[in-house]
C-alpha cells in the first residue's frame, strides 16, 4: 500500500513539473528574487526559472519574463506566483491593447489634443534657427513618418524602434510627442515594461500629461501596479485636466485599478 501511494506522489509531482512553463528574466530592474528550494536567489537578466516559481520584488523594482510569444511583466512590490500569473494574461493582453488602441489618435501625426497644440512644436530655449540632416540620414520627422506607417501595417515593434529614433534625434515637444508614439506602440505590443521605460522620458507636467498618465496607468495595471496606476493618474488630474474622450478612458482605468486593489 506504502509502494502504491508513494507510486501516486510521483505521478503526481512529475506532472505537474511537466507543465511548468519555462521564462526567461528578459528584464530586472532593482531588487528582484526567485525562490529555489527554501531559499530566495537574486535574479538576473537572461536568468532561466520555470512558472512554477514565485518571484519577489522590492520597493521601485521591475521584472519581465518571457515564454515564447508569452510575456510577464510587474512593477510592484511583492510576491508573485509566475502561474497564476500565465492563467491570467490572455485577459489582460486584450484589455491593455483595447485601452492603447483608443489613444491610436495620438500617433496619428494630427492635432488631436487642444492642449497639444499650445505652442509651437519643438521649440525650444537656445535653439538654432534650423536643423540640417545629411541626404543619406532621416530626419526626426521622416523616421516618425515611418513609425506611423507601421503602426497602419501593426508592425508595432518596429514602430516603436522607429519612434524611438526620431526622439533622438528630436527636440522639445516634437520629442515627447515621438517617445509618446514609441511608449505607445510598445503597449499595444504587450510590452508593459518598455512602456513604462519610455514614458519616463516625457515630462508628467505639460501638453503631453494626459496621454502620459493614461498610457502609464495602463502599463501599471499590465504589470500588477494597480496602486500605481490610481496614483499617476489622481497626480495627472491635478496638473491638468483631461479632455472629454480622454475622461472616458480614465474613468475606467480607475474602475479596473480599484477592483483590482480590492480584490487582493
């Protein structure tokens, strides 16, 4: 009887190594660990675990996690369980592009944003009169040119590489409105932590605000950062108001931050 039960445990623990998922830390920022055994080992990027293991972030910390065409990502403190996690991003991918896809117009190349258009694009404190680029390199406006035709094909990394190029090369608003265009297409990517990389670089005060704040609380949520996302876009409102469409967007991501926090 012994033998016959202890048969049984080994089934039962080799299968549910066998659907453990391998991930790859393909991004750690901060104090990131993974418990193995008993004990807690600091991750590294490129570091290989499985979806059985649970993770732990401190304070200011981000990690992401890939399994083929599969992403993980978190930007809040705590302890995660990776397999949970798995179960529940088929449904957060879908919610996450359906909130980006509605800020589409913002890297349309318009004007959509009355608050946007105030003054003058690229201006800038000490600027010279005008800027030259070589026949052989693209400018700014060229490369954002491209980006936007990506973005028509939902070549949506290659977008983001694109906008992120014309930032670089770009000045003053013209150079948030492009790191805005990249941070964007990496939402709708699913890549909640690149996102959240580059909307460090647009000012959370200012024409681009809004939209930063929406796009960044969206991130947020995909990460498990709830807290995050009610908090950058309760600071948002005190900056600036957000426009009519915009408040519709709002409103629902502190629906879902707010059911999320009290579901924990």
């Amino acid at each position: 009887m012994k033998r016959s039960l202890s048969f049984v445990f080994i089934l039962i623990a080799c299968s549910l190594v066998a659907f453990a998922v391998p991930l790859t830390a393909s991004w750690v920022e901060g104090d990131v660990s993974v418990k193995t055994g008993a004990a807690w080992k600091e991750l590294s990027m490129g570091d290989k675990v499985d979806s059985a293991s649970f993770v732990r972030l401190s304070s200011d910390s981000m990690a992401e996690f890939l399994a083929g065409g599969r992403r993980i990502s978190l930007s809040a403190e705590g302890t995660y369980n990776l397999d949970d996690l798995l179960k529940n991003m088929a449904a957060k991918q879908a919610d996450g592009n359906s909130a980006a896809a509605k800020m589409s117009r913002m890297v349309s190349g318009e004007k959509p944003r009355s608050t946007v258009v105030a003054g003058v694009r690229g201006d800038f404190e000490g600027a010279p009169a005008e800027t030259t680029w070589a026949e052989d390199e693209a400018g700014p406006e060229e490369l954002a040119a491209d980006a936007r035709a990506q973005v028509k094909a939902g070549a949506y990394r290659q977008a983001a590489t694109l906008f992120a190029e014309a930032a670089g090369e770009a000045l003053g608003d013209a150079r948030d409105e492009y790191r805005y265009g990249q941070a964007w297409s990496l939402s709708m990517d699913g890549d909640a932590i690149g996102a959240i990389r580059a909307l460090r670089d647009i000012p959370s005060a200012g024409p681009w605000a809004g939209p930063r704040a929406i796009l960044l609380a969206r991130a947020y949520l995909d990460s498990a950062a709830p807290a995050k996302a009610v908090a950058v876009l309760a600071e948002a409102r005190k900056n600036a108001p957000f426009v009519a469409d915009e408040e519709e967007i709002v409103r629902a991501l502190e629906a879902e931050a707010k059911a999320a926090l009290a579901s924990k």
